[in-house]
C-alpha cells in the first residue's frame, strides 16, 4: 500500500539508498516493469535512478523540454502516454528499451521540482487515473523524503561544524579555513569565500577553489555581497556570469576566470550587523542552487557568525595579554634608561607592537617658553631626532591645550591638517592618535601614532597608547631626577676638584682643564652618554691624592727625602 512505502522510504535518510527506494517502490505500486528518477543540471535532466529496465538507462540525459520529463515539468502534474514508441517526442534511449505506456508525475519540494518520477510497461496497458493518484501520491511522500533526507545531512554537517567551532582554539583565519572546507564539503561546491565586513570594506578571510592573491585584499564587497549585505538575506544566480556581466569589480574577473556558474551568499550577523558574507559557487554548469541549499546556507552563515565571534574574542584576549608583557617589559627597560631620545626610541619601537603605527613622534612641551621639542619623529622605519617648534593650533598643540586625547578619525580633521606634517608627503595621515604626556598630573610633552589608513585606531587603541605615553612620562620625570642628582654630584666633585687644586697654586683650575679636554676627546670618540660622564668625573679626580698630603711636602720648593 502507499502508506507502507511511504513509512518505508521515510526511515532511509541516505540520498542513494533513498532514490533507489523510490523507484523501486513505484514499480510495484503501479505493477510496471521500468521506473526512473530524473534531476535537472542545468538545462539537462539525468536518470539519477532507475528499476527494472530503468536500471539500464542511469546516466542518460536529455534536454529540459524533450519527451514526456518536458511535458511535466511545462504542466507540473501528471502526464501519460498510452503508447510511448509512436510519440514523436519520445527519447530514443528509453524507447529503445520497449517502454510503450508511460506515465510521469514531479517531485515538488518548497515550490520548486527537484526531480521527475516516470514509469513504464513493456506493453500496450495505460495508466488509468487511478494509477496516476498513486504515483502523485508516491511523489508527494518521495519529495518529503528527499526534503527531509537533505535536512537530515545538513544539520549532521552543522552539529559537526558547531561542536568544531565551540572547541576550536586557533586563530581566526584558520578557523575561517576550516568552516570554508566543511561548507565546500556539504554543497560538492568549487568556490567558496568568507568575508568579513568592516563599514564599507570587506577583507576574504578564507577560500576554497581560488587560487589569486589580489582576491584577498581588501576593499569594496563585491557586486553580489552588496546584494546580500542590503537584504540581510540569503541570494541566489542561477548564471553568475550572465548577471553580473555588466559589473565592474575584480571579484567579478575572478568568477570569469575560473568559470563561476551557480552561485548564492548569506550576510553573517551579529548584534544585529552585518559583520561578514558567505559566497557558495560551484563551476558545473548543470549545477543550481535551491531553497534547501539557501535555508542551509544562512544556518552555516550563523555558525560563521559564532566563529567569527569566538575567534575574535580569544585574538582580542591574546592581544590584550601580548600588549600588558610588552608595555612590563617596557617599563623595565625605560627603568634602564635616562636620555630622553632612548626612553623615545623604546617607546617608538614598543609601539609598533602595540598600535597602528605607520607615523609616530614624541615631544616635551616647555610651559615656561610654550614650545615642543620633538625628541624622535618616524615615518615608517625612518626615524630621527626632531626640532623645536612653537605652540601652535595643530593637533598637538591641542592636546597641550585641553590636557585630553585628541583623535583624527579622517584625512579631512582640520587640527590634523594646520599642524606639522613629515613623511610622505603624498600620503596624508587618515587617524591619529594624540595622547597626553602626563606626569602627577603635570603635562610634559605629548606623543602620537599615525596611520595612513582612515579610522585604525579604537577604544582599546586608546587605552593602549595612554598607558605607553604614561610609562614614557614617567621616564621623563625620573630621568630629570637623574639629571639632577647628576648635577648635584658633579658639582660636589667639581668643588672637591677645586678645594685640591687650590692647595696647590702651581696646578689651580688644573683639574677642571683636564676635566674639559678629556670630555672633548671622549665627544670626538662618539663614546655614550654614561662613559661621557665617568671619563669627566675621573678627569676631575684624577688629582685627588692630593688632598691628603700635608702642605710642608706639597709645597716644598726642593728636593723630597726619602720618607716624604
């Protein structure tokens, strides 16, 4: 009966199986001897299955409009012939098997036909209406077995892809790989891309089938993701080259070239934006894309979505621990230093690990004569020792002026375009980041990254870069401190110099001449900062013996004894 046969193929979930199930049924349902199964690839349709003689046919193909498949799929219903081999529109292939009646009904599912069932006898004896009730009927539980055997595999594939995703611990382009090779796995598909999507650029995360590096840059979505980022839905060409023929857009080239046909896209969405695309495509030019294959996409688009969240999620906590160890390291190492320019040659060089950074430049601000000293300016990795420069109505200036960080989101910021420019001068910095040198509350300078690219810095970056500008701050202060115990030390030794010189009037100021020729050597040996010091100091001391000797024996105008 066709209520057991429909309880039977409805237990089988696996498509083969199933299709040969079908057409096995229908044989006995109708008592005929040769039953197929025809799927549409493109503008063909393929015996996909068969029984009986039908068995001999699988593989043929035909035209969509050709021999009795044409008929049903024109009408949509039920079409009979009570003597196939005098039909002018018969198939040669099935005719030549002996088929004389003939009946074929669709196998509709969500509005479209999926598949034709037709069978056949070996002689002269007509489907009555009767017959074709039942083979509709067999058709209407085939198509919910197929539909629900399609389901059944997808969300297989989807339990499997969610319970990866949940575990998945690499980053994120990797994961997006991964999703991309289950996705191209499920449709048998050749193309397949992730995007993600920031305002109005999109960067490929993964491919499959493209082998291009220029189709991983990023830039403008390409024509079909617009579509699909404006509808907030899932879309699908039957003819991607034929729709989009009149587009201009590299991803459109790429399609060309490798010879895209089918194709459809779903938005990824989180917190209600669109955050990323899915492009599915296939190069078979039978090959077409259904409702199923859309309902499937945008489910494998939400786990995208949930990737896409999760590997950010664990990129941004690693981020978060990468800049906390550089900016302890960092502070240890500004602890070692105590010129200004190597406290910002650190600084510069920590930032690139840490922030945008394709310019960058450190100054101290004197309130007392309202001026910067730039003590590092960078462009890239050119870096140098900058100038003095009056206060003035630029960026950094503001920053002087309100005390609060000053961010440039765009090219067009008009503080950003008054005040001092370097670098390349055809590429105008799109954001910066200027931050306050802040030291107890005192402001002492202000320090600022640069990126040619428009909107690169956020919240975080902010966050970030203050702290960077805090320990340099600091550093500052403490190597003032420095200085001045210098000072206070070098003038302790200086008087210390004086007080033996003046015990001898043949050698007064001897030890501060010494002093300053040594340095001068030292300078023209281009020895560092901290040698500089020690050959001053030990040029200063070099005479301090002297101090101990009683003034009878340092003063005698002749000849020493033997125990002086």
């Amino acid at each position: 009966s066709l209520e057991r046969i429909a309880n039977e193929i409805g237990e089988v979930t696996d498509l083969a199986p199933l299709l040969k199930g079908i057409v096995t049924s229908a044989l006995a349902l109708l008592d005929a001897d040769h039953a197929t199964i025809r799927q549409r690839r493109g503008e063909e349709y393929w015996i996909v299955a068969g029984a009986g003689t039908g068995e001999r046919v699988v593989g043929i193909h035909s035209p969509r409009g050709h021999g009795i498949v044409g008929a049903v799929v024109e009408r949509r219903a039920a079409v009979a012939s009570d003597d196939y081999a005098k039909s002018d529109a018969a198939i040669p292939a099935i005719r030549d098997l002996g088929i004389r009646s003939i009946v074929g009904v669709p196998i509709v599912v969500q509005g479209e036909i999926v598949a034709t069932l037709t069978v056949g006898r070996l002689e002269v004896r007509p489907f009555d209406t009767e017959d074709q009730r039942a083979l509709e009927g067999l058709a209407s539980h085939a198509a919910i077995a197929l539909r629900n055997a399609r389901l059944l595999e997808l969300s297989r594939r989807l339990e499997a892809l969610s319970r990866d995703v949940a575990t998945e611990t690499g980053v994120l382009d990797a994961v997006m790989r991964h999703v991309a090779a289950e996705i191209s796995a499920a449709y048998d598909a050749g193309v397949v891309t992730i995007s993600r999507v920031i305002g109005d650029q999109a960067r490929p995360l993964a491919q499959v089938g493209v082998e291009d590096d220029a189709s991983m840059r990023t830039g403008p979505p390409g024509p079909l993701a617009r579509q699909v980022i404006a509808r907030r839905e899932a879309v699908v060409l039957r003819d991607y080259g034929t729709a989009m023929a009149r587009e201009s857009h590299p991803s459109v080239a790429v399609a060309d070239r490798v010879g895209l046909h089918a194709v459809m896209g779903a938005p990824v969405i989180a917190g209600g934006e669109v955050v990323g695309t899915v492009m599915v495509g296939t190069t078979a030019p039978h090959r077409s894309f259904d409702a199923i294959d859309l309902q499937g996409l945008a489910a494998f688009a939400q786990i995208t979505g949930a990737a896409l969240r999760s590997a950010q999620a664990r990129e941004e906590r690693e981020q978060r621990i990468r800049r906390l160890s550089a900016l302890n390291g960092l502070a240890w190492q500004l602890a070692a230093v105590h010129e200004p320019y190597d406290i910002a040659r650190l600084a510069y060089e920590a930032a690139g690990d840490l922030i945008p950074r394709d310019a960058f430049y450190i100054a101290r601000f004197d309130a007392e004569k309202r001026e910067f000293d730039f003590v590092l300016q960078a462009d890239g990795e050119d870096v140098w020792r900058g100038e003095r420069y009056p206060l003035g109505i630029g960026a950094t200036s503001q920053v002087v002026m309100t005390g609060e960080v000053y961010l440039v989101r765009a090219p067009d910021d008009a503080h950003q375009r008054q005040g001092m420019t370097f670098g390349e001068a055809t590429r105008v910095s799109g954001s910066a980041a200027h931050v306050p040198l802040k030291s107890r509350g005192r402001l002492v300078g202000v320090l600022s990254s640069q990126s040619y690219a428009a909107g690169a810095f956020d919240d975080e970056d902010l966050v970030v870069l203050q702290s960077l500008a805090n320990l340099v701050a600091t550093a500052f202060e403490n190597a003032e401190h420095m200085q001045q115990m210098r000072e206070l030390y070098l003038a302790s030794v200086r008087a210390l110099a004086a007080a033996v010189d003046a015990r001898d009037p043949y050698t007064r100021s001897h030890s501060a001449r010494v002093a300053a020729l040594a340095r001068t050597v030292a300078e023209e040996m281009r020895l560092g900062p901290d040698t500089l010091r020690r050959v001053q100091l030990g040029a200063l001391l070099h005479d301090i013996g002297k101090i101990g000797i009683p003034d009878a024996i340092l003063n005698k105008p002749g000849p020493l004894t033997d125990d002086e």
